[in-house]
C-alpha cells in the first residue's frame, strides 16, 4: 500500500535556518550544496540562499539562512527561529565542546524563543565526521542521550563538507522534516502512533469502510489506494499487505480483510521505515493539516454565487449524500 503522493504539499515553500558555534562550518555546508565542492574560502556568514521549486526532491522552494554570533546579534537569532520551518544545529563532531553547546546553549535558547511545546522540527548536523573518525570517534555516543532528552529533535546527520559527504541528504532531511514532520505522527520514547494520529486514521477506515461492516475488503482497500495515490493496488499486493499484517497483528486481518487494528499496523510500520510522506499523503487526501486539524479549506471549500443566481446539488452530489445516508441507515427503514 502506498505510491507517489497525489496531494498539494502543505507548505509553498520551507525555510531551513542553520545555526552554530562559530567554525563549525554552516557556511561550508551550504557553499558546498551551491557549488557541490569544497570552497577554499568561506566568509563569515552566507546571505540567504533560495532554491528553486523545480531542483529540489519535493517540488518546493527552499530558503537556507546562515546564522553567525560573530556577524548578528541574538536579537536577530530570535527573530530568525520564529521565521523558520526548521532548525539546523550544526556542530562539529571532532570537537566537543561544540557538542556541549547543544544543552548549554542553542537548544534551551530554541525553546525559551519558541517555547518548550514549540513543535518545529529540529536537525543536529555533524560536521567535520572525516576528522571525528580519529579525533572523536565516539561523539554519538554523546549525542544520543541530547536527542532522546529532547522531543523536537527530527534525526542527526553526519556529514563533511570538505569530503562532501552527505551534504545534499541534510538539506533533504531538513525540507522532508517540514513537509512529512514526525512529531505530530509518533511518538518514539513509546513506539506508537500519537493519539491525534490515531483519531485521523480511525476517522479515515471509517470513511472507506463502505459496506459500514468494521472492516477493509479488497475492494475497499483498492478504492482508499485510488483515492489516496492515484493508482491501484494489483492483486498479488493486496495479498502481500495482508500477509505483513497477518504476520504481527495476530487481529489485523479478519475474514480475509484489513481490520482497524491492521490499517494503524500499517502506518506505524511506514513511520517506521521512515515513509512518513505515505502517511501524510493518506492524511492530507482527506483534509488534514499539519497539526492534525481538519484544515478550513476542507470544512469550508470556497462557494462563489454571482449575483440573482441559486445554488442546487449536482447529480455528484446528490449521489453522494444518498450514499452517506444509506450507509449510515443500519436497519434499513430509510
């Protein structure tokens, strides 16, 4: 189950702030994404970069923004944090004091800007991993324990921009946090599904759940396929789903069908093996946004009447309601 998404990306464009001890390398990073080598010269801060919609992997214009204490003052740092879709805090992994900083520094000072529920995703970036292999080869080891304390934090990337490493998958990393975020989907202290997650998912199987019976037939499964991807699901996929499912869910299928408990297996799995954007996909095809809230253009989709003229429903939907209705008449007396 899943595909390419066929929905309209919740955001038009993401704003990736990076931020860090000075000499860590931010504006190496960034240089060597534009210019895709090392630069052999670096100056102390970069201006704001934007990428294009079309050369990025999720269709969405970027803007990198390049922070430095010795150029701007915290006044800015704090106006920055608010404009940002993502913070990048880059430190360098073969030197730790620059590690220590995460805690004694950059991220109470996120929270104190944005509060300590802030919910905007956060990337620590490893620079410098070449040098740490010899003079830090251990640093994970300190960053784990920054990253299970604090919630916000997306993932950690090691990378080098002198070696080029990685480089292009950080900047990737930042934009998917923004537009498939992990945060409002799961929880990983638990291994579970959030509850506002669940709450969506449910109300989802319940919509496709057409003959109203508790449960996903196949043809039902290949209708919530369509709907939510654009293509079908071929038989031997449907089977395979079920299998997975059967396989960890000893209740996820019943009668040969996907039951409720299967259809949230099947998300957390995604979340899981990192496919958030299926899940988002699945989510946003039925009108949710990025805090799990049924977006305003869903519950009121915009009606223009000109004036002196009325409205009726279309045959669609006509359809439609009468549909909604009979599934929903459980004795049958209309």
């Amino acid at each position: 189950m899943g595909g390419p998404p066929n929905y309209q990306p919740a955001l038009s464009d993401v704003r990736i702030l990076m931020v860090g001890e000075d000499g860590v390398g931010k504006t190496s990073l960034i240089m060597s994404l534009i210019s895709e080598e090392f630069p052999d010269r670096t100056p102390p801060r970069m201006e704001e970069v934007t990428i294009p919609a079309d050369v990025t992997p999720e269709r969405v214009a970027t803007h990198i923004v390049d922070y430095s204490k010795q150029d701007q003052s915290e006044a800015v740092l704090h106006e920055e944090l608010k404009k940002a879709n993502v913070i990048c805090i880059v430190y360098a992994a073969n030197l730790p004091d620059t590690i220590a900083k995460l805690t004694s520094y950059w991220l109470p000072t996120i929270q104190e800007v944005l509060g300590e529920s802030h919910g905007k995703p956060v990337i620590l970036v490893g620079n410098k991993s070449d040098e740490a292999e010899i003079s830090n080869p251990n640093h994970m080891e300190q960053i784990l324990p920054v990253m299970n304390q604090y919630s916000e934090i997306e993932t950690c990337v090691e990378c080098s921009a002198k070696k080029m490493k990685n480089i292009s998958e950080l900047f990737y990393y930042a934009q998917k946090a923004v537009l498939h975020p992990t945060h409002p989907l799961y929880v990983p202290e638990d291994k579970e599904l959030t509850q506002m997650c669940k709450k969506a998912l449910v109300r989802i199987f319940k919509i496709c759940d057409q003959d109203n019976d508790g449960l996903l037939n196949d043809y039902e499964l290949n209708q919530f396929q369509i709907r939510c991807f654009g293509v079908p699901l071929t038989n031997e996929a449907v089977q395979d789903v079920k299998a997975v499912v059967k396989k960890a869910v000893p209740d996820g299928v019943l009668d040969d069908s996907l039951t409720l408990n299967g259809f949230l297996y099947l998300h957390t799995l995604f979340i899981q093996r990192g496919r958030h954007e299926t899940t988002w996909s699945v989510l946003r095809r039925f009108g949710y946004d990025n805090t799990l809230q049924l977006s305003k253009d869903y519950l009121y989709p915009p009606l223009k009447v000109p004036k002196g003229c009325s409205t009726e429903l279309s045959y669609e939907g006509y359809q439609f309601l009468t549909a909604l209705f009979e599934k929903f008449d459980e004795v049958g007396d209309y």
